[in-house]
C-alpha cells in the first residue's frame, strides 16, 4: 500500500509543479512583471545612469578682482571636466537672475581684494555657490573650485620660498604627498553604485508581484478551496509549498542569470564574482523572497491589488538595506525592519561578492541570515498556504 | 453627481485598500524617510586605520581623522590586506594607510607619500569620508610645514596664509547644513505619494470594469460621463489633497526644512502635483483600459519617476532622448517648483512653464472623457 500512496503522491506532486509553471506562463500579468520587466527594466535603469558622472556643470563667475591671476584662477576651472563656466557677470546680481532661470547651477565669485591679499601674504576666500537641488552639481563645482585652489596654492607657496632648488620646490609644495584610491568604483559613478542593488530589488518585488498576482487570482476565481486536498497533512502541505518554491526557482533562475549576469555585462559594470559564487548567494536569496512572497500573498485580496502593495515599498527597501543611506547611520528600528527582508542581505551580499570581490567567508553572515530567512518564510508560507485553503469566501 | 460621489464614499470606505494607499502608506512613507535620515549627514562612519609607521606624528594623523564630523573612531588593522578584508565585509567604507618611514621621510625631506582608499559602491558614504580622508592629507602636509614656520616666528594667520594662500568658501544655498533628509526626502516621498496618485484613480475606473459594475456607475449618473468620472475622482482628490497637505505640514511646519518661498506656495505645488499626477493617471487609464495594463503602466511610471526627475542624478547628464521624456514626468515638474520655491525662494510664477505643465497634466482628464465613456460601455475586464 505504501508504494501506491508513493506513486501517487508523486503523482500529485508532478501535478502540482506543473500547473504552477502553466499559471505562471499562462497569466499574461504573471508573464509581465516576472519575464518582461526583468527583461527590460535593468535596461532602461542601466540607460538612464549610464553616463554615470556629471560633466561640466554650467556655472556662472563673478569677478571683482578682474587681474591675471582672478582670470588664470577661472580659466583653470573652466577647463576641469567638472564645470563648464557659461557666464561671466558684471554682478552678483546678475548671476543671481541666471540661477533664477536655471542657466547655471552654480556661481563662483573672486573678491574684489583677491590679488592684492595674495601680495601682501594674506590669506583669501573664493566664495563658490550652489543650491542643493543636485548633490552630484555641488560636488562638481566643490570638487572642481578646490582642486583648482589647492594647485594654485602650491605655485604661490614656492614662489614665496626664496631662491630654492627644483627639489627643495617640490618639498616645499607638498612635504607629505598622498594618493587617493577608489575601490570597487574607480569613477565613483551613479550606475555602478546603484545598479547592482536595482537589480537585485527588480528580482525581489517582481517575485513579491508575480506570486501575490496568482494567489490573487486563485482567490477571485474562488479556487483557494482547491487547495484543501494539498494541506491535509502536515507531510502534503510543506511539499505543496516546496513544491511551488521548486517551480519558481526553476523560472526564477535564469532570470537572474540574465538580471544579474547578463545586463551588468552588456553595460560594463563591475562583475567580480564567479558563476558558481553567485549561484550560492541566489539559491537563498530567490528561495528566501519566494517564500517570503508567498506568506505575504494571504493579504492580497484580489489579483491586481498587489500591484498596489508592493510597488511603492521598491524605493523603502532600496534605503532599508543601506545602499543608498550608510547602514551604520540607519536608526536601530528601521535596521531590525530591514533584517525581515530578504532584499536586505541580497543586495549587500551582491554587492559584496559582485561589486568588491568579497569571498563566500566574508558574506557567510549575509548567506547564513538568507537561509534562516528561507527557513523561516518557508514555515509561514505553509502557515498561508493552510490559512487560504481554509478559507471560505463569499 | 451627489449620488456618484456617496457611491464611491461608500466603495472607499468598504475597501481597506483605499485608506491603506491613500492615507497609510503615503503617510508611513513620509515617516519613513524622516526618521530614516533622520541625522541629516551621516555621522560616524567607520573608517579603517593602517598605521605601519608607529610615531606620534602618524598616531596625530590618526587621531586628528577622527575628530572629523563624518568619521567614526577608527579601527585599526594591522595591514593593508586585512583592511580590503574588512572593507569586502562591508565593515568599514574606507581605510587610510600610512606607510613605514613616512615620520622619518617626511623630516629628512624626502616626501613620503600617504593613501587612502575609497569604496565608492557606497557612492554616499565614500564621498563624505573621501572628503574628510582628503582633508586631512592636506592638514598632514600642512602640519610638517607649520612647525617650521612658528619656528620662523610667524603667526597663526602668517602661517595659514602661507600654508593655504587661496581657500574656498562653499556655500550650499537653501540647504546650509547639506542636510540629506532635506534633499532627498522632499523628494521622495512626493514621488511614493504620486505612484497611489497614479494608481488609485486607475484601480477605482478599472474594478467597475472588472466587477461589472460599470454600466450601474453611468446609470447612477443619468448617463452623464462627465458626472460619472468626476464624482468618481472628486472625493478620492480631496483625501489626497489633505494627505498632500498633512505632509506639507509635516515637512515645512514641523521638522521646518527650508521653505524660503513660505509654505503656502509649497502647498500650492503639492496641490497641484496632486491634481496634475490623478490627471495623468487617469490618462494612463485611458490609453491602456485594462485594470492590470494601467496599473503597471503607473506602477512603471512612478518607479521610474524617482530616477529621471533629476534628484539623484542631474538630468543633462542624461540621453538626450530621456531628457526630453522627463517632461512627462509629474515628479520632475514638482522638483523643479519645489528647487524654485521651497530651497531658492523665488515665487511661482518664475517657475510658470512648469505650473503650466501641471496644470496640463490635470487638463487631460476632459480629453479623456469621450474614449473613457466608450471604454466604461463596451469594454469589459481582461484578466
């Protein structure tokens, strides 16, 4: 008798994987957000920052000074990659009307005494404005205004130095030199810092959207009763749920590979990590937000109400996981938040391993949290599986 | 109309979905964002330490780093391999070494050089400790020379002019403090806001349709779609319009983020961000008549909104063919106003093309009105 019940159980489990692979690919919704818009989407976003740096802010100068040195100084900004300097004004006044019509985003202003201090040796201030409405536009003109000081300082303190050698110049422009290194990020661009995490977040709402579209689904066509066979036993519930994992990890897998693999290649972002190093991270992670999607479907009420739900939390999980703001400046409350969420420890753990060529050992604690999570998601998502069978609806 | 409008009072009321998005998440979000950034610059970053050189000098270096507002206590490592370790570990953001000798060198004249490395995948966090770790590069250099100067006899504001002839006085106007949760909260949480405003007048046009009660909605209107569509929309902007200003409140009245326009005209944008997105909505609705198009139409649209409205990244660095699709863009044309009026305190009217083109946004919904009747008489719901 057992090997009968076997076989059909295994029967019944055969069936059920795949008509859930058939809902998926029969509901045009479910083929939308889960085929179409990782297709595209990483696209479009990767289109969008692909420039990745802000060249040649337009900016305005007002100069008082009007010497060789107030000019040699707005030449050398003019000609940073940062700033591109459009206008010159008699006044501030005047530069300030071209901010008013958004001509320039910024003004740098050279002081009536500029040249006169730097003779007497004094020490004089160049004053540079912007508004806040862009960080990356106040970084360009900061960014630009300061290297272009700081170059000048040195000539101005050598030429202060009396009679001195080429060495002894050297030393006095610079007594300790410093280099600067940026890692994992050598142009510290837009894309390449919020690209990877895009990515990883297109994987977990469009798993939320797809799985919450058809458990809505079942429940306006009032198929939930269906369910009731499949959550008898405790044994025939988990593999019902198993089961659904199965098939969306199956569809799940080579979308990721594409989300993650493909498009960060055909748009040159950093990939540091090896096929088999990701597929260790993705198993959990598409298996923690699965789950997770699935315990979460008991709230939806209807098919196209989850599109609701979940749409908006994109930009909340993006800032949860500490991409955007530092993770060590996020408010202990909204950081526990974070640890419910599977986005949370993917992105960074992505990140990591894509991004900073972290090892498995060093994102063992992310990769752990994913598979407690999966666990975890795996047993509520049982616990949703039964509430909906039992549920009896109007 | 009266009978339409109790109708949908009636649907809003019954349907929890309503007041989850349009009153609890929008306003969640907006809590969200203020305590998440809370801080306003993040303060304390961890930043790692390679000190091979052991003198008082790198050990000043050290301390002196940080001293600096956005720099953490740091945590030492004893070389730089382990540094790249933690930094993979996402434990610090940054590290600064300084090599063996460097004290020795830099007295024997011989200009030993100090680095510092930047993880730039966190594009904020890099930044600012770039920016302190820089800082202090220049201050190491500037402190061998000054003992020598005070030697010479000079004073604080002889040494300094030498040190630093030219200094740059940057002004962040409109926001002093570069305040994070004044840049990036106003906008957004317009733009969570606006994806419900997408959303909502969608979902209320497109479940007639898939519950079949459509041709019931015109009969409640005598057959009048202007009266249909309206009485629909009417109460739904209203609770949308006190939410919009209960944030207003909350933002310019009770955390006081620059408002240099006056907050009156910050509530006219919000006002009109409000009417110009349903508008658009509603559009959205019209060009795709299914419940679930539309809504994935608006849920595209107000995800992408975030990116192309230019917070984050300037629009002219953008394609141009994207630079001109941010027109159509409600959450662009709001950041525009709210940079004119709330951070620069210029009056609306400088501003008036993009008031305008609001104002279009909620225009559309007359244009919509004769497709619309066809699509709530014929059509009906596509899964």
């Amino acid at each position: 008798m057992s090997n009968h019940h076997k076989s059909r159980r295994y029967h019944l489990i055969n069936r059920l994987f795949s008509y859930e692979l058939r809902s998926i690919f029969r509901d045009p919704a479910v083929l939308m957000f889960c085929v179409f818009v990782p297709l595209g989407y990483p696209l479009l976003y990767s289109f969008i920052y692909n420039e990745e740096v802000v060249r040649e802010v337009p900016v305005a100068v007002v100069d008082d000074n009007r010497t060789g040195l107030s000019r040699e100084f707005v030449r050398k900004v003019d000609a940073t990659a940062d700033v591109n300097i459009v206008a010159h004004c008699a006044d501030m006044a005047e530069a300030k009307a071209l901010v008013r019509e958004r001509k320039v985003y910024g003004v740098i202003y050279m002081p009536t005494d500029f040249t006169r201090s730097l003779a007497r040796g004094e020490q004089v201030s160049i004053g540079a404005y912007a508004d806040l409405s862009g960080m990356l536009y106040y970084k360009a003109i900061l960014t630009a205004a300061t290297n272009v000081s700081l170059d000048l300082n040195a000539r101005i303190k050598v030429e202060r130095m009396p009679s001195t050698t080429n060495e002894q110049d050297r030393v006095t422009q610079q007594p300790i030199a410093y280099e600067e290194v940026s890692l994992f990020n050598p142009q510290a661009g837009f894309a390449t810092f919020l690209i990877p995490a895009v990515l990883i977040l297109v994987l977990h709402q469009t798993l939320l959207l797809g799985i919450g579209i058809l458990a809505g689904t079942d429940r306006d066509k009032g198929r939930n009763r269906l369910l009731r066979p499949l959550v008898k036993t405790p044994t025939a519930l988990a593999s019902a749920v198993a089961v659904k994992g199965m098939a969306w990890l199956l569809v799940y897998l080579p979308v990721s590979v594409y989300v993650c693999g493909v498009v960060p290649h055909l748009f040159s972002l950093v990939q540091l990590s090896s096929p088999l190093h990701m597929a260790c991270l993705f198993v959990p992670f598409l298996l923690a937000t699965i789950f997770f999607a699935i315990t979460i479907s008991y709230f939806v009420r209807h098919r196209e109400a989850v599109i609701l739900l979940v749409v908006f939390s994109s930009v909340i999980f993006l800032f949860i996981s500490g991409i955007s703001w530092p993770g060590s400046a996020i408010p202990p409350v909204w950081k526990a938040v974070g640890y419910i969420l599977p986005s949370t420890f993917g992105i960074n753990a992505f990140i990591a391993m894509n991004n900073m060529g972290a090892s498995l050992m060093d994102v063992r604690p992310s990769l752990i949290l994913l598979w407690v999570q999966a666990g975890i998601y795996f047993l509520t998502a049982c616990a949703s599986l039964w509430g909906r069978a039992r549920e009896t609806r109007q | 109309m009266i009978q339409v409008i109790r109708r949908e009072l009636r649907r809003m009321a019954t349907q929890p979905l309503y007041w989850l998005s349009m009153v609890v998440f929008p306003l969640m979000a907006t809590l969200f964002f203020t305590t998440l950034m809370g801080e306003g610059l993040p303060e304390q970053l961890p930043l790692g330490v390679v000190d091979e050189d052991h003198t008082s000098t790198s050990r000043s270096i050290v301390r002196n780093l940080s001293a600096f507002q956005s720099t953490a206590t740091h945590i030492a490592y004893a070389n730089p391999t382990e540094a790249r370790k933690a930094m993979q570990r996402g434990e610090i953001y940054g590290y600064y070494l300084i090599p063996r000798g460097t004290s020795r060198e830099a007295q024997l004249q011989r200009v030993p050089t100090v680095s510092f490395y930047t993880n730039y995948s966190y594009l904020v966090a890099g930044s600012l400790l770039y920016r302190d770790m820089r800082m202090m590069s220049e201050l190491a250099s500037g402190a061998a020379a000054r003992t020598v100067l005070y030697a010479h006899g000079a004073t604080e504001r002889m040494a300094m002019a030498y040190l630093q002839p030219i200094v740059i006085d940057m002004h962040a106007t409109g926001n002093p403090w570069i305040n994070y949760n004044v840049y990036l909260t106003n906008c957004l949480v317009p733009g969570v806001f606006g994806i419900f405003l997408f959303m909502i007048p969608i979902y209320s046009l497109g479940t007639e349709l898939k519950w079949g009660t459509s041709g019931e909605l015109l009969r409640t209107a005598r057959g009048h779609i202007s009266h249909a569509v309206l009485g629909k929309l009417l109460p739904q902007a209203i609770v949308f319009l006190l939410v919009g200003t209960v944030i207003v409140l909350w933002l310019y009245g009770y955390l006081r983020f620059p408002c240099h326009g006056g907050i009156l005209s910050m509530w006219i944008v919000m006002c009109l961000y409000v009417l110009a997105c349903m508008g658009w909505g509603v559009f959205l609705f019209t060009m795709a008549p299914t419940l679930r198009l539309g809504l994935s139409l608006a849920s595209l649209w107000g995800v992408l909104s975030f990116s192309i409205c230019g917070m984050s990244f300037p629009v002219m660095a953008m394609h141009p063919v994207l630079q001109g699709l941010t027109w159509f863009f409600p959450l662009r044309h709001y950041f525009i106003l709210y940079v004119n009026s709330a951070l620069d305190g210029y009056p609306l009217l400088n501003a008036w093309p993009y008031v305008a083109c609001l104002l279009c946004f909620a225009l559309l919904l007359p244009l919509c009105l004769p497709r619309l009747r066809t699509v709530l008489e014929r059509y009906c719901y596509v899964a």
